[in-house]
C-alpha cells in the first residue's frame, strides 16, 4: 500500500504539481526547480525516502525471485545472487535518494 501511495503522490506531486506546492511554486516543464523546491519541505523528503527504502526492499525480493525462477539459483550460488540483488537494491536506494538528500542538505538551490 506504502508503494501505491507513493507512485500517487510522485505523479500528483512532482509530474502535476497537483499537491505540495504553494501557489505559483509549480513551473510546468522547470524540473530542476520544482525537485529543489518540493524537496526543500523536509516531511515530503522523509516521505520519499521511506517509500524508496520499501520500493528497494520490493526490488531485492524481485531480482532474488527471478533469479530463482529462471534457474540461475543453485545451492553453490545462492549466497552470491542473494549479495548481487542487495547490491543492486543499494545502489538503486542511494542513486534515487541522493536527490532528495542533496536538496535537504543544501547542496542544491
């Protein structure tokens, strides 16, 4: 539900500036601006990065389960596809929370 609520809020948030944006703050086709003014209200970044922990947990499970259902699983490499799934989540949670984490922290303006 978490990741339902998330892809709602992402495309009514940050694709129409439906909701989280004061009056005049959404500019149609000014992305840098509107992820820099979306990300600087604190809750909404906290929001973000819960839902992208539980969509990278998903991720983890997925590629693990594929991985297993297209047979590359056995018991001599199982512990490297499990380590190659988190791998992959990691690199996916920090990569799509170094935005909102560069906003929250000033590095962008």
């Amino acid at each position: 539900m978490l990741l339902v609520a998330f892809v709602i809020f992402h495309l009514l948030h940050l694709t129409g500036g439906v909701v989280g944006f004061g009056a005049g703050q959404f500019k149609h086709l000014a992305v840098y601006q509107n992820v820099v003014v979306a990300f600087a209200f604190w809750p909404v970044t906290l929001f973000y990065i819960v839902a992208i922990g539980a969509l990278c947990l998903h991720l983890n499970h997925g590629i693990w389960s594929l991985l297993q259902t297209l047979g590359w699983s056995s018991a001599r490499n199982a512990a490297t596809l499990k380590t190659l799934s988190r791998a992959i989540a990691i690199v996916a949670f920090v990569g799509f929370t170094s935005v909102p984490v560069a906003v929250v922290a000033g590095w962008l303006h």
